[in-house]
C-alpha cells in the first residue's frame, strides 16, 4: 500500500514538470529546414530533434 502510494506521487511529480516547461520558449518556428540549427530538422512547422522528428533529410 505505502509503495504504491509513493509510486503514485513519483509519477505525479514528475509529471507535472513537464507542464510547468515553457514549451512555446522551448519550440522553434520553420517553414524550411534551413532555418533549423544543426541536429534539427524543419517537420509539421517546427525544428525538431532529427532522432525524434522520424524522417531526416
């Protein structure tokens, strides 16, 4: 009972960090790629991280 208790206020924790990001700070506006730093590439709009963005190039 206890372990799941913490286990729920871990979760909670560390979920709520996550919205307390500045994500609209955070996210770099594009309409090409060249306007995306290095390691980034320009998909739906937005620079994101070329091994999260799924396609490169």
């Amino acid at each position: 009972m206890i372990r799941s208790c913490v286990l729920v206020a871990v979760v909670a924790a560390l979920g709520s960090c996550t919205l307390l990001l500045p994500t609209g700070e955070l996210i770099k506006p594009c309409v090409e790629q060249a306007e995306c730093d290095d390691g980034f590439i320009c998909q739906d709009e937005a620079c994101l991280p070329e091994d999260e963005g799924g396609q490169s190039g």
